[in-house]
C-alpha cells in the first residue's frame, strides 16, 4: 500500500514537473518573440529616424539653395536698376557698363566724291536688256525716229562724255549749256567746287580709254501737258562705262589689258566708272537733241 501512494506521489510530482517545465518554455518562446519584435520595431524606427534625418538634409540644401539661387535673382534685379538709372542720369556711362556697344567703323573715305546722287551703277541686267531691244527696235525706231539705233547711239555716247567731262574737269561749266540740263549743271557745279584738284583731274574721261559700255536702262514717257493738245514723248537711256586710264597708251604699245583687269592690284586703282543718262524729245513737231541730265564718276576701288 506504501508503495502505491509512493508511485502515485512520484507521478503526480513528474507530472507537476513536467507542466511546469512546459509553461516556462512557453514563457521563454513568448518572452523571445516578444523580443524580437520589439527589436524588430527597433530597427524599423532607427530606420525611420534615419529617412527623416536625410529627408531633413535635402529639405535643408533645397531651402539653401532657393535661398541663393533668390538673392542672386535680386541681387541681378538691382544690378539692373543700377545701369539704367545710370543710363539715364550720368553722362560717359558708355565708358563704365559692363558690356559696351561696339564703336561702328568710320565710314570710308572716297577717293572721288560723286557729283550728283545717284545710285552707282557697274553691269547689265538680262531683264533691262531685253526690254531696251524691244523699247529700241519695235517702239523708239519706227515710231519716234526711223533712223534711230541703239548702237550708233552708244558710239556717239562716248564721244560726248568725252567733251563733258573734260569741260568739267576744267571748270568751263558755261560751256556745258546745251550739252547738260540746267538743273544737272547747279547740281554738278556744287559738287566740283569741293573737290581737290587732283580729284577734278580724275573726271576727265579720254573715249579711247573706254573698254567697256553698255545701255542700262531705256526708258519712254509721256506727258499730257495742260496748255497743248498733243501729248509730249520723251526718251531717257542710261549709260554706263568702264574706262581704264591710259588704256590707249597701252594699246599704243601693243598691250591689252587682261578679262580680269578689275581684280589686278596694279589696276584697280586706275579703272573708273560713268553713269551718264541721256534724254531726248520726240515730240511731233519738235526738233531736239540729246542732253545729259544726270552724270556721275566713281570708282570701284572705293567700294572695296
């Protein structure tokens, strides 16, 4: 009987044993998970905190910059101020801005003034051309003056600039009356009376020296006067010649110039050119000749 309680003893305190030893391995695995959870959250806070901090830095350098990035924009805004109040109430601040204007070249001094103005012209135009045969041949000639042509015309040209320039170049302008317009004579007049004497020796033109001429421009108008009943017609042809000085000195000594004479150095200087323009009356019933009403030498050189 002893024995038997002493059994039952045994395994109710094995039991009691073993209960309490569960529980408390329990409690350990609750108390370690509980742990790792809590270092779990741990972490993830640290973490957290640490995001935060770097979400401050940027925050940070971004204000710090707007904040530079502002004070520049102001302080560019008063540098502007600054040089237009300058602009407007100091005199010379030309020479104290930060970026001045480039000073313009001087304008380039001509070596031969132009007598009237006029705009310089130096070769043919394809459309003008055609248009002066058709205006010639078809219209001036069998209508205005059955004898007229175009290139007897130009022949004669030459010699005429040859005797009106050279009266120029003297000063005999009286005895330009009837070969020049009156009002191209005041004009032409003014003009020469500025030039130097070595420029007026430049005008004078020798026909032989002429290796070049074309008509530009042929022109027809007409005029419904009040007091007449007939209508007045006028014809207007513009020339224009190269002219190399002493050409005929060259050719005297069986020399010619080269196709490409404009471009030499050594003649670039010596090539002059003359817009002269030529009028007439075709009116019927009145007899009149050619005048000149324009006239003007320059030289290419000039231009360069």
């Amino acid at each position: 009987m002893a024995a038997l309680i002493y059994t039952l003893c045994q395994n109710v305190y094995k039991n009691i044993f073993y209960v309490h030893a569960i529980n408390k391995i329990n409690k350990n695995i609750g108390i370690n998970y509980f742990l790792k959870q809590l270092l779990s959250y741990s972490n993830s806070k640290q973490s957290i905190n640490n995001q935060l901090i770097e979400s401050n830095k940027l925050t940070s350098n971004i204000y710090n910059k707007r904040n530079v990035y502002n004070s520049l924009v102001s302080q560019n805004s008063l540098n502007k101020i600054f040089v237009r109040y300058m602009q407007q109430n100091v005199r010379g601040f030309s020479s104290i801005s930060p970026n001045p204007a480039p000073k313009p070249d001087p304008p380039k001094q001509r070596s031969l003034p132009p007598l009237m103005d006029f705009p310089e012209i130096v070769w043919p135009s394809i459309f003008k051309s055609v248009r002066n045969w058709i205006l010639s041949t078809l219209i001036i000639a069998p209508y205005f003056d059955r004898e007229f042509s175009l290139y007897d015309f130009v022949v004669g040209s030459k010699k005429a600039i040859e005797v009106v320039s050279q009266k120029i170049s003297s000063g005999d302008f009286k005895e330009l009356e009837g070969l020049v317009t009156n009002d191209a004579i005041d004009s032409i007049s003014k003009s020469v009376s500025l030039l130097s004497l070595a420029q007026r020796q430049q005008l004078a033109i020798d026909c032989k020296d002429i290796y070049f001429s074309f008509p530009y421009q042929v022109g027809i108008m007409f005029d419904d006067a009040e007091t007449s009943s007939q209508q007045k017609r006028f014809v207007e042809i513009t020339m224009v010649y190269h002219v190399l000085q002493d050409l005929h000195l060259m050719r005297e000594r069986g020399e010619e110039p080269p196709l490409n004479v404009g471009l030499l150095p050594e003649f670039r200087d010596k090539i002059h050119i003359c817009n002269y323009r030529f009028i007439r009356e075709f009116t019927k019933g009145v007899e009149d000749q050619w005048t000149i009403n324009v006239i003007n030498h320059f030289k290419p050189s000039d231009f360069l």
